[in-house]
C-alpha cells in the first residue's frame, strides 16, 4: 500500500489553561506535519496575536507560514459566553479561517449557540490523538466535524448557518443604523467575492498568472473588507455594549425555537459526522445553480430549476435513510456487493414514489391512452413498470458505489489513484463528494427517464415539471431524441473507451452548475466483458496506441532522410552548379573586357 506524507497543518490554539496547552503540543509531537505555531491564553491575546501574524504572513494556501485552523476551547474564563463571543468575532473578522471548538463537556444549548457563532466543528478534550489529528485536517480541509447533532440532511436544511450578523443599533440613532445596513451589505458583498475566488483558487488546473490575479484580488478584497469594517462601525458596537430592540422599519424576527436535543452516539461519531459533512457540501452547491454546463443532455434537464433542486434533494434525503436502515440491519461489508443493486432500485423506488406522490393520479383527459382507460392513471405505478429498463440503463452504471458505502459505512479505505486513503483524509472526503453528487445526480435521472418515456407530452406533466423553454411538442421530441441518442454513443464508444482507459465519467456540482470529470480505477473485468462494437472499439484504440509511436518514428526518419537529402545532396547540387554558372559569367565578362582593352592599345 503506498501512502504520501499529508500537507502541514499550522494551527492556533486558545486555552487559559497552561498545563492543557502544554500537553496539546506534547500530543501532536508524534505527528510533525501539525504545528502549533500560535498559543493564547485569553480572547484578547487571541485577537491581538492572530492579526500581528497575519500581518506579516500571506494568507495564501502555497505559504508554509500560512493559518490554516484554529483551535478554540470553550473553558475560556469567566464564563462559556466569553468564547462564544469570541467564536462570532473570529468568524466576522475572519470568515475563510476554520475554527475547531473544544470543551471538557459537551452541552447540547452550548453547542448549538457555538454552531450559531460560526464555528465548523466541535471535539471533547479527552479525543485520542489520533482522532484529533484527523479531525483537526477535516475541519481545516473545510468539512465540518460535529460530535453531536447536525447529523441529518433535514436539520442541515432547517437549522442553515447564518452569516454573522452584530447587534442591530439603537432607535435612538438613525445615522447609526443607515451605517449599520451598509457595514452589512459590504460585507456581505465582499465576503461573497472572497467565497468565489477562493473556489476557482481550489482548482488544480488554474494557470499561474490567473491564480497571481486572483490571489491579488483576494487579498485587495480582505484589505477593503477591513477598511469598511472600521469605519462604518458605531460606536456600541465597538464598545460591544447589549443595544435596545431593532429599528421600527424592520418588523422584529420571530423567537427562534429552542434547540433540540442532541443525542451523543459515540461508537459511529467519526462516520456519521463525514457523511453529515458530504451532504452538507453537496446541499450548499445545490442552491449554487444546476444548469448543465456540459455537452451531454441529462434527464433532469427538462425540469424547472426549482423542481430539479427540489428531486435532487430528495434523493440525498433517501439516500440518508438508505443508510440509516442499513446500519440497523447490520449488513456486512462483504454482502454490500450483492445488495447493490437492491439498493439503488429502492433508492430509485422511494424517490419516485414521493418526488410524484403516491396517490398522483392523471385526469383522464391527459392520458395517452384516454380511450382505452376507464379510470384515472395512477402515475407511480406505471412509472415504477420501468423498473428493469431504469436499471439497466442508468443504475448499474453508477461507478463506485459499493466503495462509497463500505467507506461511509465501514470506514473502509477509500482507493485513489491507487492509493488507500483512511476515512476523513482530504484526499478520501474529495472522491467521497464527487461520487456522492454523481449518485445523486444519476438517480436523479432514473426518476425522470420514466417519465419521459411513459408520459413525455401529457399536458398536466409539462405544466407541472417542465421547463418553460421545453413546453412544446417539438422541443420535447427534439429532447428525447437526444438522449436516445446520448445512450448510444455512450453504450457503443464512450463507456469502452472509459473501459479502457481505466477511468469512470462523473457528473458533479461546481459553483456554476453540472459540470463532467474523470476519476481513474482499474476496470479490468469490465473490459474483459466487452464483446461487439464495444470490444471493436476498444481493439482500434490499442491498434492506435501500438502503431502510432511507430508509424510517427517512421515518418520522423523519412521526413529526416527527405530533409537531408534536399539540403545536403540536391541543395549543395544546385549550389555548386549555380556558382559554376555564375564563375563562367564572369570569366565570360573578364575576357570580353581583356579583349576591347587589346584592341584598344592597338
């Protein structure tokens, strides 16, 4: 098994607490890639220490001096509301910087108020080193590690971390509050800038000049978001003074509910908290956009925006209670293979079942066969008809997915590039997310195939699904008739070529939309398998492969002699022959000249 050494980890501590601080550092001696390159004993010290470093270090990922968590524990004195406090003003100042809290023990009202302040994470003291370790690089890579709580993709969706927000100012001050609003809309407008270059900075590809404009860029913008910060700032808020209720304007928002309670699970924390952090992340990019920005035509493109983010999220909704149920009835990791196919179909079934409704029925009228029926469609119950076409055709060629539950699951390693990556590592949390929304978005179109193929023109259908731009008979033909031919071309050329090459397609979020990337894993019983058109192709890319090194040196050596033969054979040929031409001229000129001279002294 190959492993590569992680990336280093800087990382700030703040603890009252000396003996702890010592013992921290002590702990994460066996692991020299972590260093704790700043300790505090109070928030003030914290504040102060923390801008002098930046101040003389880049904040850029690729500086080895550069901030990358920072290690809050919540048994600050006085009182727990001291590190809260600090918590939020940590995450105002610095909104890209990872905080991980920590306490002695674990209250669910304090955890709850420190999620609500802006804090990715949350471990208790006594977590074996280890574990730390691998938390401390999730929480830094930008997953959050929750041990309690925020476990499900419903509370991900009800309780949504709001932007840090001051207190609102006194009535009595109405310049106050007009300087209150900008400060908030610059810096919500900064902040968002910030969020997206720091996105196209995670890109590997990016050329070295864009990612020198956009590192400059970045850091102008933190620069303008400092100088807004300070001076549209009122003066209660400076002095951090409790303010009087909001303006009149604004109607006061209702009291929020109290939190529930959160129920600790230590024996699966690490794993429920992965996936609480896959689908958290692929939640947030689906309310980044869904247009599909490649050249190949999906199913869940006909839908409206709104309908297609509405099934997406109920199929990560499914999948969570796919995985629930399995883990409570205790299914091996050895029968996850056998179960797979199992598995989808019941995905697909329970996503169909209510993204349409269970009693959807269509008015007779809008049948394609209102002829012949006597009573209303029931929807659901043709739709799931198709049950061994969906799967042939688009469930069993999901990549992956037994490695991804075993590795959710199991916690068994995760294979990248040929190298086994341990749960929680960035590189396993990477491919986990890519195969995560690639499930999602796959399942997503095995809902909508059905639909398509059994009721694509009924007029309540288009009314209540399709996109606007989709509407007409023509276009949905034209769309059909698109994927009819994507399934092709996919079954004949693509899928063999990706056979051979060792590499699986996938669809996945990015900031603008689906976008289409490659993963590399052996496939050689696939290929093995191919027979037809398939193993045709296959055959013409190893005959490419096997002749064209060769067939490029041959005419590499031809065009070689060719060149030698003009420059060196026919050009010297010529140049002699040439200069022999031009000597004869002038010998002809030199003896006619000798000649008139003769006859002239004559």
């Amino acid at each position: 098994m190959i492993s590569l050494s992680p990336p280093p980890l800087n990382v700030m501590l703040i603890e009252s607490d000396p003996q702890f601080r010592q013992g921290f550092a002590l702990c994460l001696e066996p692991h020299p890639d972590v260093q704790v390159v700043l300790q505090a004993d109070s928030d003030r010290m914290a504040l102060r220490l923390l801008q002098q470093w930046l101040n003389q270090h880049s904040v850029d990922a690729t500086d080895p001096f550069s901030l990358d968590l920072i290690v809050l524990s919540l048994d600050l004195p006085p009182a727990e509301s001291v590190a809260i406090a600090l918590c939020r003003d940590l995450y105002r100042q610095y909104p890209t910087l990872p905080i991980l809290t920590m306490s002695t023990e674990a209250d669910p009202a304090l955890l709850s108020a420190v999620f609500q302040s802006g804090a990715m994470g949350y471990c208790r003291k006594d977590t074996v080193t280890t574990d730390l370790v691998q938390i401390m690089r999730q929480v830094a890579a930008g997953y959050p590690f929750w041990v309690q709580g925020m476990e499900s993709v419903s509370q991900a969706l009800a309780v949504a971390r709001p932007s840090p927000s001051p207190p609102v100012v006194s009535t009595s001050r109405p310049l106050a509050g007009v300087r209150h609003n900008l400060r908030q809309s610059g810096l919500a407008q900064i902040d968002a800038a910030i969020a997206q270059i720091n996105a196209q900075l995670a890109n590997p590809n990016l050329p070295l000049l864009d990612q020198l404009f956009l590192t400059g860029r970045r850091r102008e913008l933190r620069a303008s978001r400092w100088l807004v910060n300070r001076l549209l700032t009122t003066t209660q808020e400076r002095s951090g003074l409790e303010p009087p209720p909001p303006l009149p304007s604004s109607p006061p928002p209702p009291p929020s509910p109290p939190p529930e309670p959160l129920i600790l699970q230590p024996e699966s924390t690490a794993l429920r908290s992965i996936q609480a952090s896959l689908f958290d992340t692929t939640i947030a990019k689906l309310h980044l956009g869904l247009r599909n920005l490649t050249n190949i035509p999906l199913e869940i493109d006909i839908l409206r925006e709104d309908r297609k983010q509405e099934l997406l999220t109920l199929v990560l909704r499914k999948l969570e209670d796919v995985l629930a149920e399995l883990r409570f009835s205790q299914v091996d990791v050895a029968q996850l293979a056998d179960k797979r196919s199992l598995i989808l179909q019941d995905l697909w079934q329970a996503t169909t079942t209510e993204f349409f409704g269970r009693y959807y029925t269509l008015p007779l009228a809008d049948s394609p066969t209102a002829q012949l029926q006597q009573t209303p469609i029931e929807m659901v119950d043709v739709l799931l008809q198709d049950a061994a076409i969906v799967q042939a055709e688009i469930l069993s060629k999901i990549p992956m997915v037994t490695d991804f539950l075993a590795h959710l699951l199991f916690q068994v390693p995760l294979m990248v590039d040929e190298i086994a990556y341990a749960a929680g590592t960035v590189e396993a949390m990477t491919q986990m997310e890519a195969l995560l929304q690639n499930l999602t978005i796959q399942v997503g179109n095995a809902v909508i195939q059905p639909l398509l193929n059994r009721f694509g023109n009924v007029v309540t259908v288009k009314q209540n699904f399709y996109d606007r731009r989709l509407l007409s008979t023509r276009e949905i033909e034209r769309f059909r008739n698109n994927l009819s031919w994507k399934y092709r071309v996919e079954r004949y050329f693509q899928e063999p070529t990706a056979i051979f090459e060792s590499r699986y397609n996938l669809f996945v979020l990015s900031e603008l939309g689906i976008v289409k990337t490659s993963i590399y894993s052996p496939r050689s019983q696939e290929l093995d398998t191919l027979s037809g058109l398939g193993l045709a192709v296959t055959l013409t890319l190893e005959a490419r492969d096997a002749i064209a090194p060769r067939l490029r040196s041959a005419i590499s050596f031809v065009g070689t002699g060719v060149v030698y033969v003009l420059t060196e054979v026919i050009g010297r040929g010529i140049g002699l022959i040439g200069r022999g031409i031009i000597k004869g001229v002038g010998n002809v000129v030199q003896d006619t000249k000798f000649s008139r001279n003769s006859q002239r002294w004559r």
